[in-house]
C-alpha cells in the first residue's frame, strides 16, 4: 500500500522478482474479466460504463477468485483492498500475512510528478529532474511543445493524495490492530527497497511456496 506516486509499482515488481510471488493488480485483474466477459466482469463493466464505482462487494468477488487460481503459491495484492469493507471480506475469505505500507512524504510526490511533462503526439515523457528534455519544454524528436498534463499539476495531486488517505487510513488501522501492518518511510524506492527487502527476508519461508516448479 501506498499513495500514488510513491513507487508501489518499483517496489511491487522487486518483491515478485526476489520472493517469488504471483502479482496481482487490482486494475488489471478488473480489465481482463470486462474484456473475457466473465459473470463478474459483466457486473463491473454495468457500474463503470453507468459512471459508477465498482461496489465493494464485486472487486472482492474479483480478487478473490483470482486468488483461488494461484492454488497453494504465494501472492502480492497492489491496488487492494482501498477500502475498509474490502479489508474486512477479504480477511475472511483470505489470509493476509503481511501488509507493506509505503510512506512517503506528499510534498516529495507533489514535486517528483509536476516534474513530468509529455509530448501529447507520441506519449514520450519527460521528467525536469529524472529524464529532462535536450531543450526545455520541447520534445527532443519533433521539437513540439511539451505539456503537463491536469492530473499532474499540484493542486490536483494534492487533492488526489488526500483522497486516497481519507480512504485508506481505515484500511491501514485496521491491519495495524492486526499486527501485520509494517510500514516503510523514505523519499524514493531505492532508499526504500533495502528495507523492505531485509523484512521480507525475515518472512521468506512463509512467503515462498516450496512445491512452485
């Protein structure tokens, strides 16, 4: 867990790699039942293309037959549960042994994304600290404007960080009565990842599946 731009995705694809887990995105997971036209992907697709949320009940009917698939071998959730109903069914259909929490500071977050600029043609993106433009504001093939796009600005990252801790804060007490909370605080994933790697590596035998050819 962890709020957008903290580098959920970095951290989520290094723990798949040195624990050997199955990954599963919520997003991603919700995209492929819509496009296979399962029973549940059917339901979905009637609240998204209605402008509504997926309700609580159907993203953990999602996940959870997902995770039934995976039979004995271990697993790493990204995206879910955001919600304090989503954590609650899904502990009773699911046992969650450890729950990583990114902390990352929003005023880092806000900076590294209004950092990033894109050529809206092609969909390269730059970043003025990371991966800057040979010229600034110009796209280094076509020579075209760059712009940022409005989920990158700084007030409506703000406004979307806040969001996401008025949701999930519920979420994070709720794992953290549980006692498998572990959080994580730093400004970027490579000072981060030492970290959580060294934890993990204290749960590896619980975390692996040894039968997994």
């Amino acid at each position: 867990m962890g709020p957008p731009g903290s580098g959920k995705g970095t951290i989520a694809a290094r723990i798949v790699k040195d624990f050997d887990l199955k990954h599963l995105s919520s997003g991603d997971v919700l995209r492929t039942n819509i496009i296979n036209n399962t029973d549940i992907g059917i339901q979905a697709k009637k609240y998204i293309t209605n402008g509504a949320l997926v309700p609580d009940h159907v993203m953990v009917s999602l996940i959870v037959s997902e995770l039934k698939k995976l039979g004995g071998h271990s697993w790493l959730l990204d995206g879910f549960p955001r919600t304090l109903p989503q954590a609650e069914t899904l502990h009773t259909e699911q046992k969650v042994d450890v729950v990583v929490n990114l902390n990352v500071p929003f005023d880092v977050i806000i900076d590294r994304i209004k950092g990033r600029w894109v050529h809206p043609a092609s969909g390269r993106i730059y970043h003025t600290e990371f991966n800057p433009p040979k010229q600034a504001g110009k796209d280094d093939v076509t020579g075209e404007n760059l712009i940022q796009r409005d989920d990158d600005k700084p007030d409506t990252v703000l406004a979307r960080l806040q969001g996401y801790q008025h949701q999930t804060q519920p979420v994070l007490d709720f794992y953290k009565k549980m006692g498998i909370l572990e959080e994580f605080k730093g400004n970027y994933s490579n000072e981060i990842w030492p970290h959580v790697h060294k934890f993990l590596s204290t749960k590896k035998e619980p975390l692996q599946y040894t039968e997994y050819k």
